[in-house]
C-alpha cells in the first residue's frame, strides 16, 4: 500500500510541476520549464524509493547490459543495407505504378469506354 501511495505522489508531483507551467504563463519561459523540471525531479525522487521504482532501475541496468552486447553492424554493412532498401523501394514505385496505369487503362478504355 505504501509503494501505491508513493507512486500517486509522484505522479501528483509530475502533474504540479505541468499544472504550475500553465499558471505560470505570465513569468518567464525559464521560470516556467524550471517548474516543470522541478515537478519531474521532485516526481522521479519519491517513485526512486518504491518498490516499482527500484525494479525500473534494474530493469534499466540490465537493459543497458545487454545493449552492450549488441553487435552492430559495420558502416560497409549498413551502406549495402541502406542502399539495398532504396532500390527496392524505387522498384515497389515502379512496379505500383505500372499496376495502377494498367488497372486505369482496363477499366477506363477497355471497360467503360473512357478516353
């Protein structure tokens, strides 16, 4: 019950620190994204000490983890990729609009009579 109430103040935190940037509409823009900061800041700090909280952050690390044992691709590899997209798209173009010209043609000349 305690990590509910935890995270309800967080997002009613969050929700003041948005409120206070509309209320704030005649200050400075500075004072009024401080307000929004401050919210997010005040926010994340009472959901860092919920339960969930602490499962996001190591859900968070191990995810980090693993992005680490990506492979990525080489700039050669991502080139050819690239270039291999491209084509076909150039050719699916193609290909649809000589479909659409002959579905026009056959329908318009041949069946209705249309020219």
């Amino acid at each position: 019950m305690a990590d509910k109430l935890k995270f309800a103040l967080a997002l009613a935190l969050l929700a003041a620190g948005v409120v206070g940037f509309y209320l704030l509409s005649e200050q400075p823009l500075v004072l009024r994204v401080l307000s929004v900061l401050a919210g997010v800041t005040a926010g994340v700090a009472v959901a860092w000490f919920s339960e969930p909280g602490r499962r996001f952050v190591e859900f968070a690390r191990e995810a980090i983890t693993e992005t680490k044992k990506v492979v990525w691709p080489s700039r050669k590899e991502t080139v050819q990729t690239t270039g291999l997209v491209f084509a076909f798209v150039v050719l699916m173009a193609i290909f649809l609009w000589l479909t659409d010209k002959s579905l026009e043609w056959v329908l318009y000349d041949l069946v209705l009579g249309w020219k």
